[in-house]
C-alpha cells in the first residue's frame, strides 16, 4: 500500500533578506506556505516572489540557524506548533565547488592560502596559491600546480600560513615560530605591484635565502606550537593562535617590533632541549628576530583559531580546545566576552553579511 497522504498543513511565515541587491527584496508581509517544504521549495517560493528571470538558489535561516530539514522537523525538533509565525531570512545560496585540478606535495598539507584575481591596475592578474605543509616547507603555486617559490626555515611542521602582499607572506610552525618571508617577484606574465616595504636595508641583512625567496625576521614569543593566522593589511597586524594558550599580536613591518636576543648555549641554566633548540636557532643567527607588539591571555586551552572582525579591526575573536568562544577589544588588549559550548573549538569563521560566527567543534558520538 503506497503512502500517497501528504500533509497539507500550512504555517505562516514572513521571508526577509539582508542581501544588498534590491532586486532580491521581497515583500515581508506574512504568508501560508506547506509545512512539508525544504529549502529547495521554499527557494522556488521566494523566486516567484521576486519574479527573477533566472532562478536564485538560496539558503534559509531561522533565528540564525540554517534550516537543513523541512518546516514540519523544525517545529517537531524546537517544539513548536503550526500556530507560530516564522521569520525565514533566506541569502543566496552557496554551490558546491567544482573540481579543477589537484596540486601534488611530498607531505601533508595543513595550511593554505590563497591571493585572489585582483583586476585594478598593478595589482597581479592571476592568482596564487600558498601552502604549509608537515615537512617544514611553505611552497607557492601558480594555478598551473608549478611550485614557484618554496621557503626553507622552520624546524618542524608549518602550520598556518598567510599572504602579505603578492611577494611577502608570514607562517607559523610546531617550532614556535613565526616568520615573516619576501619572495624575489616571478615573471610570468603577471603585473605585479611594488612592494612598499622593499628597500635597501632589507636587502643589506643577512637573511636566509632559499629558492627565490628570504626570511626577513623570526617572531618569537609563543612557548608552544602556533595553530593559527589573521591577517589585517589596514591595520597592519598579524593575529597568531598558539598552543601555549595565548594570542600574539604582531606587526607586518618587523621595523616596528623590538629585537629578541639569541640565547646563550652556553648557559648552565639551560636544560638539554634548551640548548638543543638554542642550537638550531643558531642557524638563523644572522637573521632579525623579533618579539610581539603584545600578548592576549584568558583561554585555559590550546588555541585553534584566530580572526579579526571583518568590519573593525580593533575586534579579534578566538576560539579554544577550552570550550570557549572569545571577543577581544584589541585597543585595550582585553577579553570583552566569552561564550562556551559543550566540546572543543577548532576553528572560527565571519559570516560577514549574517554577523554569525561559524565554528567548527570537536564531538565525539
């Protein structure tokens, strides 16, 4: 026997949009819609209500949570009743992506980055790919998979990695470092702008230079693995996420931070790791190094993820193994509000348009 009942209950519902295309504005006046329909259907409904020539997928969200199932299992999973008006804020849906092509690397990869098309003059025409990998090496594509620039220096496992501009980056490791690396600019065809930062003094120091590319300062500070990058060019500030529970704030000039000395291998205070790490670190002895601007510390927990607020630089977030979600007013270098949840954070994102932050959790079934 087929099961040809559908449920023809109907729910009053009020459709509304942040996005800034005016064309995609519907009239907010409430209307019934089947409580059997899923996005897909609901998606058609705000199409005729916006009478597009070409259909728009979208996405809805209610009270800030993407709705993933039909009208009926909300109501059923929230407890609520047929009677209740609901405000449905549907945005343009985004598609799943499509396969180009794979990038083949000697190790694991555990961070990328990339510079987007920018099509302004003096800004490059094609795009780049950076990547950190577990073998130590941050390696640059083009979009052809050809390793354009690959920089040698850490100690251990590159962890995070971030673009500066089209030739200056910055990366973080299981070395408990950061550094900040300038590339020798590529001809391949692309317009590149001058680098503000290129002068002559950096060419006069004694950095480590690798294939195409040099380290022009080593950031310390971190006493554990460092796990996450936030680059803010306006501000002119790097956010790093370390392992020893703590935000360094940084500088994308190394001019404006303080020198941090070499250790003494020589010291009888040193215990043998010490001194083997104090070893390693004499490889780099004649580059810069350079302590933080300042340290943020609240979290009770390895941090997994640093951002700055798209919308104000002076606002950081963080998110932690500690179970918490952090705001950070980075004017006063203070944590002005924590959230907590149920598992381990491992990464955070801006949703910009929605003012959500979207945060990845480690749960266990």
């Amino acid at each position: 026997m087929s099961d040809s009942t559908e449920d023809k209950t109907q729910i009053k519902v009020k459709f509304i949009t942040r996005d800034e295309d005016e064309t995609l504005h519907c009239s907010n006046n409430p209307l019934f819609v089947p409580i059997s329909l899923k996005r897909y259907g609901l998606s058609e409904i705000v199409n005729h209500l916006i009478e597009t020539e070409t259909p728009v997928p979208f996405d809805f969200l209610i009270d800030g949570t993407l709705l993933k199932t039909s009208i009926d299992e909300y109501l059923i999973k929230n407890g609520l009743s047929t009677e209740t008006v609901l405000t449905l804020e549907y945005t343009r849906a985004i598609l799943p992506p499509s396969y180009l092509a794979s990038f083949n690397n000697e190790d694991w990869i555990s961070s990328i980055d990339t510079l987007p098309t920018m099509t302004s003059d003096g800004f490059l025409s094609n795009p780049k790919i950076i990547s950190g990998s577990y073998d130590g090496i941050v390696r640059i594509y083009n979009m052809s998979g050809k390793v354009q620039t690959q920089l040698v220096g850490h100690q251990s496992a590159v962890k995070a990695v971030k673009f500066l501009s089209p030739t200056r980056f910055v990366s973080g490791g299981n070395d408990n470092q950061l550094r900040l690396w300038k590339a020798k600019k590529i001809d391949d065809g692309e317009s590149q702008p001058v680098d503000e930062d290129d002068d002559e003094e950096d060419e006069e120091d004694g950095e480590d230079k690798t294939q195409n590319a040099k380290t022009l300062a080593i950031l310390e500070g971190h006493k554990s693995p460092i796990s996450s990058l936030s680059v803010d060019l306006q501000s002119n500030r790097i956010l790093s996420g370390g392992y020893d529970n703590t935000i360094g704030i940084w500088s994308t000039n190394h001019k404006e931070m303080q020198s941090s000395k070499l250790i003494d291998i020589n010291s009888k205070n040193l215990s043998s790791s010490s001194r083997k790490r104090a070893k390693l670190a004499l490889k780099d002895s004649t580059i810069k190094r350079k302590l933080p601007l300042s340290f943020l510390e609240s979290h009770t927990g390895p941090i997994e993820g640093v951002i700055f607020d798209s919308n104000d630089n002076t606002v950081g977030y963080s998110c932690s193994q500690d179970h918490t979600v952090k705001t950070w007013d980075l004017v006063t270098n203070k944590c002005i509000d924590t959230k907590t949840t149920s598992y381990s954070l491992l990464s955070i994102l801006q949703l910009e348009k929605l003012n959500l932050l979207d945060i990845r959790t480690l749960s266990f079934h």
